[in-house]
C-alpha cells in the first residue's frame, strides 16, 4: 500500500488527471496517509478517504467512512 503526504494528497484532489474533490478527510492528516476507496460515488467517480497510516481499520472505522473491501 503507498502512503501519501499531506500535500500530495491536496495536489491529487485538485489535480486535472486525477479529479476535483474525490478525496474525503484531507484536514485530518498531519502526516502520512493511505487511500481507501469508499462506497460512495459522484458522477465524476469513486469517493475515497485519507486515512493516517497508523489506522487500524476495524469494522467500526469501515462503517464510519464507508469503507469498501
């Protein structure tokens, strides 16, 4: 899995290639994170969440940010 700084991601969420604001919970990293893909989808896409790399995603942490498998 990679991890992504913060301005990585902020670079990513408002990038051509990639998409506008498809990348939830941004204001929350303050180091490191890695990217879930949620269950959520706009018409430009998938939605996903940046979570910081020390995370344990238990079910509670999947249930709260829709986290699909």
């Amino acid at each position: 899995m990679i991890s992504y700084s913060k301005a990585q991601l902020l670079d990513m969420n408002s990038h051509e290639k990639y998409g506008f604001n498809w990348i939830r919970n941004i204001e929350n990293i303050t180091d490191n994170a890695y990217l879930f893909s949620t269950g959520d989808i706009t018409s430009s896409g998938r939605i996903y969440v940046a979570l910081p790399e020390h995370t344990v995603i238990t079910p509670d942490v999947k249930k709260k940010y829709n986290i699909i498998d």
